[in-house]
C-alpha cells in the first residue's frame, strides 16, 4: 500500500467551538447555540469542514459543562433542544459535519444517576459510581488513598448521608461512574452516544477516554510533595486494565454501527506504542485520539500543573514526528493536530511571539505546521485570528474564571506562604499557561465587546487586543491571518495527497530554531520550512527534495534566497511533477 485508505474524516479538518465564548445572541453576556447558528456561513467561507461543539448539555456548570446533569437536554442559557437540532441542520445543509463532546467518564453530582447512587447504600444505582468505606488511621477517618485529583485537593469526596467516600478525578462535583458495571455502560451507549448518533450528529470528541478503566486496588502513589497529603497520580488515572475492552465494546455498541468519527481525548499516554492500540484500524477502538505531549511541554508536572516551563523545539519536533508515524500505512492508524483547544493557552503566545511586531508572521507560520501534517488538524476559535493570550497585567484572581485556576491559586499561596518570589513565579505559570486564555471571547469585530455580546458585562473580559485583532478588520486584509488560514485550508484540500495523504519525513531534528520537514507521496514532494524565532535563520533544500522547489506559499512577501525571516515559513512544491488525485 502506498498511502493510507481515504477516509472522510482523514480529509477534515475540525473547528472547536467553546460555546460560551464564541457568540453571544440574547445579550445576556454569555455565548449560545443561536449564537453558533448565525456564525455557520463564516465556517463555512474559513474552509473547515466538520465543527466540534464543546459540551452545551444540562449541567450546574462547575466544569464550564464537563459536569453534565442530563446527556439529552441542554443547558438553557445556551438555548433549547430545538436549537440544537437547528443546528445540526443548519450544519449539514452547508455541507459540513458535526460532532459533539462525550464527557462519560464522569456525570456531574447532580445527575440522576448519581442522586439515586447517592441516596442510600441499598440504591440499586449505588454500584453505579465508585464508592468506599473511610479508612482509619489513627482512629481518624481518611479517603481510601493519597490521590490528588486533577484540580486539587483529594480524588475521594466523603458523604455525609451514607458515611462513604466517592471516587472523582476532577472536582468533587463529577463523580466518576463505575464502568466495571455493564448495566453504566449500556446506559452510557443509549443515553449519551447513540441517541445524538440516531439525530445525525457525526461522531463525538470524547472526553478522557482513557480513564474509564480504573485500578480498582487504588494503591497510594509515591510521595512527591511531602507538605500535602495528596500527591500526583496521574500514571493511575488512565489506561486501566480493562480498558481497551470497554473501548471495543464502546465501539461496537456505538460508533462501529454509524459512519462517524471517534476522537479520544488521551492524557497521561506519552509513548507511540501505547497510543498505536487506540486508533489502528484493526483493533476497533476509535479513529485517532488526542495526545497532550506537545499542549504540556510548556507546564510543570507534578504537585502543581500549571507551573510554568521552558519548552524546545527539539522536543516539538519529536513529539511531532512521532505522531505522524501512527498515520502512516504500516501503521494503519491516524492522528490528530493541534496547538490550541478550551484548555490550553492561546498557541502564539506560546510557541510563536504575540509581540505585535511579530504576532502576525508567527500566526500564519504555526498554522503552516498545524495544516500541512498528515492527520486531522483541529484548528481552536480564535486561532483563526491570531488570537492571544491575556495580558499580564490583568489580576488572576479577578478575570481568570476557571476552577483549574482557582484551585491553583488555593494550593500556590499555602505552599508560597511569606515566600513571594514562590509566589510571583506560580502566577506567572498561570499568565501563560492557565485554561482561561483560551476561552475569552471571540473578537468580531472592533465594536465594544468585540461584537461577541451587546452586554454591559460578559461572563470573560474581552481580551484588549480586539480593536486590532478580530474578525472583521481580517475579513478586510488580504495579508491577516485569517486570509491566510483560508489560503492554507485550500492548499490543503487541493494538495490532499501531499498534505493530508502524504509521508512526513523530518530534516535538521537536532535543529534548535527552525523545523524542516518533507511531504512525500511517489514522485511528489512538499518542502515546510518554519522559522520558530525572531532572528534570521538559513536553511538548505534537503537532498531528498525531488525535482525543482517552487515556492507554493509564504507567510512574508518576496521570500529570500537561503534565509528564513523571523517567524518565516514557507511551502516549496515540484510542481511540474503534480499527479491531480494521487492519494
Ligand atoms: O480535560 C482532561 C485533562 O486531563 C486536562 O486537559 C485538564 O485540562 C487538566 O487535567 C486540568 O488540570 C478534559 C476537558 O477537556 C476539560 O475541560 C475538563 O475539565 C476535564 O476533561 C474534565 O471533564
């Protein structure tokens, strides 16, 4: 087999929409689905194809609605279910797909289920979640564990009413359910998946998939910080023994009976070999998953997640090849891109420079790697425009919203005590790593609140930068980011077998500035060349350039012969030797 078998969603490339941030249409200051629904003809025009809707169901909103109440009602701020099949329709009439958020290894505390569960041990849904009896040490009670949950704090919740802990890896409000009982999964498979799959939505992104299977001995974890009892776990949040069992049966249930996409959201799974079971077609599981190696190359592990660190660029071309190998025929599995989602800061304040002088050219470069990969790119609203980050001198305690944030902000002063320098460095980790970056709303235009809402006061400051950056002055450039996201996503459908289809093959990977890497599909060949600094870099063709390098596309005008500009890229192609469908 020369190349991989085409597939619909190998040739999509998705836009994540963060329903409260993205547009606000009742002006109650809050994003909404009538809101999506008349920014469709704007997708559409951007040249995406499918559109990820983040979680809009029933929920009390701890998590932003990965706290879900009810799988098959909607959050009523957002709108009501007729929105949402308007939506799906309003979707596929413009000859786009839809696919929808699945959060099931947790419900929030206020779903039925876990009311029932909750209520008393005799429930027949008691075995529904995962309870347990207090351990005593001495003669005082404590949670089963030392585990930390992922936003702080104990992973064991006690309650009151039945005198037993819970099992949450998130906030206490999302117990997480018992999948080791099949009468969760089969409710799972009907209520969650399968109803929306039956409505003609195309597949879901789903939520920590690889947590479903849990270690059910919880043995304590070794201690990293001696100053707090709950210590980091997160080798035993995922991948469990019967995971990839529950995974085909998932599949087959569900997604195998549908021609629809499956996306796992794949944390704490660094290593090719234990993602290559997840997403190779033989197996069965799902179509491609979504890896964190790159998004947590800038954050500090352990006891506090968001502190902040160096990354290298040598690292990120690793990371980067070592995912484009799942996509490749031996393989036979596929992979997704991305630089940006609702929890991770905005990618060129991060990996690029979000200095005006060079936010422009470092934008257009990142979305030259993010489009020119094998595997299914996801393109994050706003990284369309160049969005960034928060600025630094906005207060973390007043704007950033997020509970992750919060809670880091809870553990950072009892650890930094009187220390402020501890104290200075753990907020500057959460300027340029916390979640809430990504999830300011969406500046349309340069009007006040960047035409995402006519309130007074939104639910997220409007970033400042929207008088520059937004929609409707890039709508005007032919030179903005925006115009260059579309010129790309062109280029990327026109060159499938090339950028989507084609073999990656890495040059210069001990290269501390700059990646170069090859396209290859037979005798055709595309040459990426991207400048990840702000000073002037040379590079050569690589010899395994076949054929005369014509330049496709630039980010900066009139491209110099041998040296790359700050936050240059560049796209050669040989053209002369183009073969029109070759995939
Ligand atoms: O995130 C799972 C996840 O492991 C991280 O990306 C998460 O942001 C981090 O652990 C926080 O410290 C998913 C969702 O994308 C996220 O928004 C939810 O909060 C989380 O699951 C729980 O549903």
């Amino acid at each position: 087999m020369e190349s991989t078998v085409p597939k619909w969603w190998k040739e999509a490339t998705i836009y994540q929409i963060y329903p409260a941030s993205f547009k606000d249409s009742n002006g109650d200051g809050l994003g909404d689905i009538p809101g999506i629904i008349s920014k469709l003809d704007y997708l559409k025009a951007l040249g995406v194809n499918v559109l990820w809707i983040c979680p809009f169901y029933k929920s009390p909103q701890y998590d932003m609605g990965y706290d879900i109440s009810d799988y098959q009602d909607v959050h009523a701020p957002y709108g009501t279910k007729a929105d949402i099949d308007a939506l799906i329709s309003g979707v596929h009439e413009r000859g786009m797909k839809v696919i929808f958020d699945l959060v099931v290894n947790h419900t929030s505390h206020e779903h039925a289920w876990f009311q029932e569960s909750r209520s008393s041990k005799q429930s027949p849904k008691r075995d529904w979640y995962i309870w347990k009896p207090a351990k005593m040490v001495d003669g005082k009670r404590a949670p089963p564990n030392n585990w930390r949950s992922n936003f702080g704090g104990s992973v064991w919740q006690w309650d009151e009413h039945t005198q037993e802990y819970y099992l949450h890896y998130f906030a206490p409000q999302q117990p997480d359910l018992n999948w080791e009982n099949p009468e969760v999964r089969k409710a799972v498979y009907a209520t969650a998946v399968n109803y929306w799959l039956d409505k003609g939505v195309n597949g879901f992104r789903i939520d920590t998939v690889n947590m479903y299977s849990k270690w059910l001995d919880f043995p304590d974890a070794d201690i990293v910080d001696p100053s707090t009892p709950w210590q980091p776990a997160d080798k035993f949040y995922s991948n469990g023994p019967r995971l990839h069992e529950f995974l085909k049966e998932m599949h087959r249930e569900c997604f195998g009976r549908y021609d629809v996409v499956s996306i796992g959201e794949c944390p704490n799974t660094p290593n090719f070999h234990d993602v290559l079971p997840f997403v190779s077609t033989k197996e069965k599981e799902l179509d491609m998953v979504i890896q964190f190696d790159l998004a947590s190359m800038d954050h500090g592990g352990g006891e506090l997640r968001l502190w902040h660190r160096d990354w290298s660029l040598r690292l990120f071309k690793a990371i980067t090849e070592d995912a484009q190998k799942l996509a490749i025929p031996e393989h036979d599995g596929w992979c997704t891109t991305y630089l940006e989602n609702h929890d991770q800061a905005r990618s060129v304040s991060r990996f690029a420079n979000d200095d005006p002088k060079y936010r422009v050219a470092g934008a257009k470069m990142l979305a030259t790697y993010l489009l020119t990969l094998s595997g299914t790119p996801i393109i994050f609203q706003g990284e369309e425009l160049g969005m960034v980050n928060m600025p630094p001198s906005w207060d973390v305690d007043k704007e950033y919203k997020d509970l992750n944030t919060i809670d880091y902000m809870v553990e950072l002063r009892r650890m930094a005590g009187s220390d402020k320098g501890m104290l200075e460095k753990g907020i500057y980790g959460a300027q340029r790593t916390a979640r809430d970056h990504g999830r300011t709303p969406i500046q349309w235009d340069d009007s006040s609140q960047a035409g995402f809402s006519t309130a007074k006061d939104t639910w997220m400051r409007v970033n400042d930068s929207y008088k520059e950056i937004n929609a409707a002055t890039e709508e005007k450039d032919a030179n903005s980011v925006l115009a260059f996201y579309r010129q790309l996503l062109t280029l990327r459908q026109e060159y499938k077998e090339l950028f989507i289809y084609g073999m990656f093959e890495l040059h210069e990977s001990e290269d501390d500035n700059t990646i170069t890497y090859i396209k290859r599909n037979g005798d055709q060949n595309a040459l990426v060349l991207l400048n990840f600094t702000n000073q002037d870099q040379s590079f050569v063709i690589p010899s395994t350039f076949k054929g005369q390098p014509e330049l496709l596309l630039s980010n900066l005008p009139k491209a110099g012969k041998h040296v790359l500009r700050p936050y240059e890229a560049r796209i050669y192609v040989n053209k002369g030797k183009r073969v029109v469908n070759g995939a």
